[in-house]
C-alpha cells in the first residue's frame, strides 16, 4: 500500500484482517508483493507459488494421484533420483515450480461503474504443461470452470466476473532442440466481490492454483487437467 495507515478506509483495513483469515493448503506458499499502484487508490498484492519437493513426494499424494503438472514433476525427479542415486536427496533446495499466481485486491471508496462496487479482485495464474496436453481445445473453458466452481465451493459471493485464458507454446531449436515442447496455460480473471469480507475469495482462489498445479484432492465437481489422449 502506498497510503499511510491513517489514510487507509476502515472498509479496506476490514478487508485486510479477512485475508490473514484465510486457510490455504500447505502445499501452496503465499507472499505479499508490490501492489499496482495506478489501478485503485488502495491495493494489496499477493504472489503464490507451488512446488514439488525435491524428494519427489507431495502430502496428498499416498491419498489420491497427481494430475497434469505434479504428476509431470514427479516422473522427472522419480527418473532423477534413479540415475542420481542418493545424492538426489542429498541436495538442499526448494523442488520444482507446478504453478505460479497473483492475487490483487482493489479498493475505490468512491466506488467504481466498471467494477460495481468498491472493491475488484484481480487474479493471475500460470501453470505448464506438456504439449499433447495443453493442445487439449476445451482447457481454456475448463480453466475458467475451475473458477467459477471453486467460488462456489467456497461460498464466496461474487458479481461482474470476467477473464481471459491463453495458451502459450514454447519450443526449442539449436543446442536446445531436445527439449521437449511445452504449453503453459494462463489464466486471468477479475471479480467484484459482494462485501469486504473476501476471506473465502482467497481461500477458494489458492485452492484453483493447486488444481492448475496437478495437486489432490479436487473438490466435488472440479474438472481434472485433460487427460492425455490415446491414439
């Protein structure tokens, strides 16, 4: 925030005090970051990231199987942990990157005829996939299910919804022509929540980075990542 803490509307500071509330999976490392400073006069960003560990394991993973990124992950630090031995678990670091996000809160005291209301959240998430997987035409409407259905899960009121989600190729050539191609699919939405309570906003949001990230279990009615197809 770039205001003074005397400055910030007591809507806003309400508004801050349900984020801290908020219980996202273990898996998932939440931290605050710069907020925009030109989109509304108040503003609180934070960035989300989720790893695998390094040794290769995930704490829902003896209940339910990966999916899509984490079940890409694992087979990779499973073939390295092969042909590395046991020095693979020797190594100190922080796993590899599923799924990365944003979450921004906006706050206009004097209201806002775009957002409807005086506050707008604003989300970002990135995951990558295989290509076979990625090419699947229904991800971008099932990115945007996981959404919708996981503010429903979280019983978190919202109106004018809106986002775009994009696929993105990634190939390789010259001395890195054997890596394989990839596809990352993106995700971007915003939403008026309907009061300053927007405890379940964040918490349904972090579960949806999971589910981009591959992690079980999925709530009832959340579609999976396209599953690869058989010729």
């Amino acid at each position: 925030m770039v205001n003074a803490l005397a400055q910030v509307p007591a809507n806003f500071l309400y508004a801050l005090g349900t984020l801290r509330k908020a219980r996202c999976r273990s898996e998932l490392r939440l931290d605050e970051i710069p907020a925009p400073a030109r989109l509304a006069p108040f503003a609180v960003a934070l960035g989300a990231e989720v790893t695998v560990p390094s040794g290769g394991t995930t704490g829902d993973r003896g209940r339910s199987p990966v999916h899509g990124p984490a079940a890409m992950a694992l087979a990779r630090s499973a073939a390295a942990g092969t042909s590395a031995g046991s020095s693979a678990g020797d190594a100190d670091d922080d796993g590899e990157e599923l799924a990365t996000g944003r979450f921004i809160l906006l706050h206009d005291p004097d209201g806002s005829a775009v957002w409807d209301g005086e506050f707008r959240i604003v989300t970002y998430i990135r995951a990558q996939l295989d290509a076979e997987m990625g090419n699947d035409e229904m991800l971008g409407s099932v990115a945007w299910t996981w959404l919708v259905e996981a503010l429903e899960t979280h019983n978190a009121p919202y109106r004018a919804a809106g986002g775009t989600a994009t696929r993105v190729l990634s190939e390789s050539f010259g001395t890195l022509a054997d890596r394989p191609a990839s596809i990352d699919i993106e995700l971007r939405a915003s939403w008026t929540p309907a009061s300053a309570d927007v405890q379940a906003h964040l918490e349904a949001w972090s579960d949806m980075v999971c589910t981009f990230a591959g992690l079980p279990p999925l709530p009832d009615g959340v579609s999976a990542l396209p599953r690869r197809r058989r010729n």
